[in-house]
C-alpha cells in the first residue's frame, strides 16, 4: 500500500482564518480539511512541532534505510545527504540538517530507533511537539453532507469537545470502501486548550483520471466513515498515544456523476 504524503501549509496570524490542510497520510480519495483553529496558545511551540511532523512523515521510512547504509557513524550532514538523495527531495534534506542539527546526531538518531515509523512520538522525543497526557476529546457531531448523492464532494462535517484540552495528536477519518480498497486520511492536530471545535473534511469521491493502480472506483453503495481524535498518532502502541474518542457514520454514492453541460 503506497501512502502519498504531502505537505501542509498553516496560516499563523492572530486570529487565524478557517485553516485548509491537506493531509499528512492519505490512502485514496483526495481530501482537505479546514477548521476554526482556536488561537494558538503558543505560536512558536505550534510552527516548530508542525515542521518536525510534516519533516517526519516525509522521511522518517527513509532514515532508517539511511542509516543502515552507513549514515550512522558520518554525522548530519552525511546522514540527511542520503535522506535527501532518497526522498528526492532538497527541501527534507535541508529540513533534515535543520533538525539534526538543532537536537544533535545522536539524540536524532536515538528518537529514530525509538520512535519506529511513528512521525508524532518521533518529534515529542526530539521536544519539537509538546506531550499532554491528561487531555480528552468527546465527538458531539458528526455528519456526512449530501447523505446521499452522485460521486462528487462528500463534506464530513464534525465538532468535539475537550474537558482538559488534548496533546499533539491527529484527526484520524477511515472509510470502508465499497471495492476494498483503503481509504482515508489524517491530519495533524495540534495541542488545543479546553473548549469546542469544529472541523470540516471533503472527499473528493470522483474516480482519479488517469489511475492505473490501487485506483478507487466510488462505486455506487453504501460507506461506513469512522472519524478519530487522538492523543498522538491513532493505533499507536507508543507512550502519549491514546484515540479520545471515535464516531461512525455513513453516506451513500447513488451513481456517477451527471454530465456536465457545459464541458460538452
Ligand atoms: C546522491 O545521488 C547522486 C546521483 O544520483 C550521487 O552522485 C551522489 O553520490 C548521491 N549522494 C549521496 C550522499 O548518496
Ligand atoms: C482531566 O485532568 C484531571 C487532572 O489531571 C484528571 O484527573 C481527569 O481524569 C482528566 N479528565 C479527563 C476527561 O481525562
Ligand atoms: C457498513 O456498516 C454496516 C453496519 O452498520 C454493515 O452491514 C456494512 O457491511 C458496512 N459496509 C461496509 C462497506 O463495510
Ligand atoms: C448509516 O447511519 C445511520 C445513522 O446515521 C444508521 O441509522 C444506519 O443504520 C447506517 N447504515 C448502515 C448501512 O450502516
């Protein structure tokens, strides 16, 4: 299974605007998320931890093979030129030497043993994200708009509800595909103060032109989505990880879409 990863952009003013982020994991489908952010409580904390994340998820499979190819005993530089030679990708090796660089090699490449392939836990070891153990989240909401209807954009529409607030973690949103392939995406989310929030995450359910493989069809039926909020990533067996809470829907795919006149 190919997870595409892709970096997410974050406005940071004061009052921030409803956010868009694409999604750290995605397994089919294309999807966005926006949300009314609260403010953050600490900009510098949240910049600094989203940037470790976003690094981690693009690297972190990487590193390890890095390693093992003889990175280990040549220090930052020699370690984050073969990550970069392998993700094909100068922005993860300058992010790489960035990071390396900030925490030190050892502890860098420490976390990485540790943490395996889990980007959150990765980033709490190196103290880019900050940990929240006593946070909870209760789902109040959970909604699929239209319930029903041609392929097109499904808008899944949720709020929850945290007593303590919640540590670094992510919104997880899993559906059970008609034809058996994965789908699903989740995004970062990170440490809110008590309160409610909201977030809005489409689905583009429209077969990808052009697809050769793993492609998913939406064909018409019936799709159970289980939305999560997590302390750390979801289904992690590591420390700071724990799902707050989860909440199932569904909506149903009628047809294909209708034509549109006016590409005729
Ligand atoms: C990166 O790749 C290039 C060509 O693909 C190669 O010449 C270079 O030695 C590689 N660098 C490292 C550090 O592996
Ligand atoms: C909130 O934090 C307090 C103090 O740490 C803890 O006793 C309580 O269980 C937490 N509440 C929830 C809902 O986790
Ligand atoms: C969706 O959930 C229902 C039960 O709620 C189940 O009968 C059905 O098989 C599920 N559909 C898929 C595609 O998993
Ligand atoms: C779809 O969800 C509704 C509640 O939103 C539920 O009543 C219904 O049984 C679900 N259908 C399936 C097939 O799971």
């Amino acid at each position: 299974m190919v997870l595409a990863v892709l970096l997410a952009h974050q406005c940071l003013a004061d009052r921030p605007p409803p956010r868009r982020q694409a999604p750290l994991v995605r397994t089919g489908g294309s999807w966005s998320l926006s949300s009314r952010a609260s403010k953050p409580s600490n900009v510098n904390d949240r910049d600094k931890c989203k940037f470790c994340v976003d690094f981690a998820h693009n690297a972190i499979q990487t590193i390890g093979e890095a390693i093992l190819e003889g990175g280990l005993t040549q220090g930052c530089e020699k370690l984050c030129s073969i990550v970069a030679n392998k993700t094909g990708s100068q922005a993860v090796g300058l992010a790489c030497d960035g990071l390396c660089a900030l925490v030190g090699f050892d502890e860098f490449v420490h976390a990485f043993e540790k943490a395996d392939v889990d980007p959150i836990y990765y980033c709490e070891l190196l103290k880019q994200c900050p940990i929240v153990d006593n946070g909870d989240a209760t789902i109040t909401k959970l909604t699929v708009t239209p319930k029903s209807g041609p392929q097109g954009d499904f808008l899944i529409d949720m709020e929850y509800e945290t007593k303590n607030g919640t540590g670094t973690g992510e919104l997880l949103i899993y559906v059970d595909p008609v034809d058996g392939l994965p789908l699903g995406a989740s995004f970062l989310n990170e440490p809110q103060d008590p309160g409610k929030y909201d977030a809005q995450i489409t689905l583009h359910a429209v077969p990808q032109q052009g697809c050769e493989v793993a492609c998913e069809s939406f064909e018409p039926g019936v799709y159970n989505v289980t939305m999560h909020v997590c302390n750390g990533q979801c289904m992690s067996h590591h420390p700071h990880s724990k799902i707050y809470d989860k909440k199932k829907t569904n909506f149903t795919i009628t047809g294909p879409a209708p034509t549109d006149p006016s590409r005729l």
